[in-house]
C-alpha cells in the first residue's frame, strides 16, 4: 500500500463541496491541484478556504499547499487520488473522466463524490475500471466526518484499501458500502426517517415541529453516540422483535414519494427559501438555524481534532 502522507492530491471542482475537500486534504498535509473552470468562483478560491482555516483557528500558510488551475490537466499532473465534485451530470462526469484517464497514471485513484450517480457510470468508458470509486462526503466536507466509500462492481479491493487509509489519515471517518446502491446507506437511512415523518404529518398524527423535537429531545440526543444498531442490542433483540411485530406493519408503505411532499412542492412551499415548507419559516428564523448548525458542527470538529492531537 502506498504511504498516504504527502500524496498529491486532485480536486474537480471548486465549489461547496469541492472547496472543502480540497481544506481537508491540505490541512492533512497533502499538496492539492484543484480544476475549476469557472474564473469567478476560481478567484473566490482564497477567500472561501481562508474562512474555513479561520473556523478552525489555523495558519492560513497551509492554503499554499492549494493551487487552483483553470485546466484539467495541469492541476491533476502527478496526482496519486483525484477526487471529482463536479455538478451532478452524468455526461459531464464520464467527459471529465475521460480526461482524467488521459492526464494521470492508470493507478491514479479516481473517486466521485457524486450523490446518486453509480461510480460504474461514471467510469464506464475507461480502460482502467478497477480504480473508480464513490467517495459520497457530507456537506460540509471539513466539518462533517463521515465519508462513505462505494465500491462499484469493478472496484479493486486495494483501491478500496487505499482510499480508506488515505481519508482516514486526513482525519475523516471513512465506512465501506459494498455495493453502489441508490443513496448508499446515511441518505437511505435518512430518507427512511423522512418518509415516515411526512407520513405522520400528513395523517394528522402531529405537526411538522413535533416530529422535530421528537427527533432531537428524543432518540436524536443519544444518536451521535448510540447508533441504531448498538440500540438494539442495548436494549435486547427480544424486545426489539416484540416493537417491530406490533410497529412495523403500521409504518408508512406508501409507493413512491407522499402526495403531501408533492402537493408542497406543488404549491411552491419550498422550505426556508419560500418561507414556508413542512413548517413556516419567519424572516430570521432560517439563519438561525443555519448559524445554529454551522456553530455545532464547528464544535464538534474542533473538539474531535483536539481529542486527537491530545489524546
Ligand atoms: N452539496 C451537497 O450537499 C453535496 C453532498 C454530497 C455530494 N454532493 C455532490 O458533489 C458534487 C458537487 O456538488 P456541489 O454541491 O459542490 O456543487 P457546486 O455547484 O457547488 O460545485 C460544482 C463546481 O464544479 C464546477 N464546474 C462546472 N463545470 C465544471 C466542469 N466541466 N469541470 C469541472 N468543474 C466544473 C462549478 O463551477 C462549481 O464550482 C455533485 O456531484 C453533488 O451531487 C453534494
């Protein structure tokens, strides 16, 4: 296996998430070749990454590690992981991969942090297959820790191995999904959640603030430290067995997407941005919230890195 340290490191794209991978791995020690095409969002490079070393009270010197090029090729030269965050267009993917296959090494590492599109996809055009991978970060990449690394049909175990090694070194808390499926498995599990949610609320069971603080009051203010499976064995499987006999025929089966999400989008009740979504949003209230998250992943981030450096 290669020594992850100092690898260099390409990033596609320089917008939300690609500006945050490419922190991540330069905070980690790496020299990084970011690609954006767009002048405008390639010249708001500096301000964007200084923000981030500012949130995490660091020396703004590890942004030289960063260069951002208005071509593909140079930026990716000698990369050893290319990491690609371009819009979510499947053949402007495949395009940016070929490209990809033309400037690095055939054992370049070449992952998507596409959201729902198959890395197999992606990668189906290319010579060397073995090393295409989904790498599906959490917005924002240098705050949230988990990075999910799909394997696709054609993926090597040792790329597999690899990145794994590479994401961890940086600091991230990198899972193998084995099998590149729709959502992979935080955004099924989320969606699983939602789905029931909506389900109740449309049913009249409660209203949209409720199935919050249920959330957050509740089972929500352990979850970051008790998962759902450790739960279960927490409490017994007997007695997890005996909840879903009674729940599980009783939960929301409706096919496809709830008529009340459509009937909201319909209405143009989009959330935050409208004013009004599953709940009323007053003018205010969405930056709170927004500052609120923003605040407590800042927290928890510094908190894991000083754990980390002070063990
Ligand atoms: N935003 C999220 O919460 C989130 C979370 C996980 C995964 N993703 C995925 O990450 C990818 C990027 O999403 P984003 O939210 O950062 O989008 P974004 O629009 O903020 O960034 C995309 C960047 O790619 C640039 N770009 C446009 N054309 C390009 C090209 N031909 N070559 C290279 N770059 C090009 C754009 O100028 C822009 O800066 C998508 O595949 C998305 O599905 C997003």
């Amino acid at each position: 296996m290669r020594e992850a340290r100092e690898q260099k490191i390409g990033v596609i794209g320089g917008g939300l998430m690609g500006h945050g991978i490419a922190y991540l791995f330069a905070a980690a020690g790496h020299p990084v070749g970011l690609y954006e095409p767009i002048a405008e969002i390639r010249e708001s490079l500096p301000r964007r990454l200084k923000a981030i070393a500012e949130l995490f009270e660091e020396d703004p010197v590890l942004l030289k590690r960063i260069e951002a090029r208005d071509a593909l090729a140079p930026a990716m030269q000698g990369a050893a992981f290319v990491f690609e965050a371009a819009p979510e267009k499947l053949p402007l993917k495949q395009q940016l991969f070929a490209e990809l296959e033309a400037a690095v090494a055939p054992e370049t590492i070449l992952a998507s942090n596409s959201s729902a599109i198959p890395s197999a996809e992606i990668g189906r055009h290319l010579r060397h297959r073995e090393r295409v991978i989904g790498t599906h970060f959490w917005n924002p990449p240098h705050l949230v820790p988990l990075v999910e690394v799909i394997q696709n049909e054609r993926t090597s175990e040792a790329v597999v191995q690899e990145t794994i090694a590479l994401l961890r070194d940086a600091g991230k808390v990198p899972v193998h999904v084995r099998r590149d499926i729709p959502g992979f498995v935080g955004n099924r599990l989320q969606h699983a959640m939602k789905r029931e949610a909506i389900a109740l609320v449309a049913a009249g069971v409660c209203d949209a603030e409720t199935i919050d603080t249920v959330v957050k009051e509740g089972f929500g203010a352990r979850t970051a430290v008790l998962g759902p499976m450790e739960q279960s064995d927490l409490v017994g499987l007997n007695l997890t067995l005996d909840i879903a006999e009674v729940l599980i025929a009783d939960l929301d089966r409706t096919a496809g997407p709830h008529p009340f999400l459509r009937d909201k989008v319909k209405a143009g009740k989009l959330g935050m941005k409208t004013g009004e979504g599953l709940r009323k949003w007053a003018p205010g209230e969405a930056d709170a919230v927004r500052e609120r998250l923003s605040r407590f992943l800042v927290e928890q981030a510094k908190a894991k890195r000083k754990a980390k450096s002070h063990p």
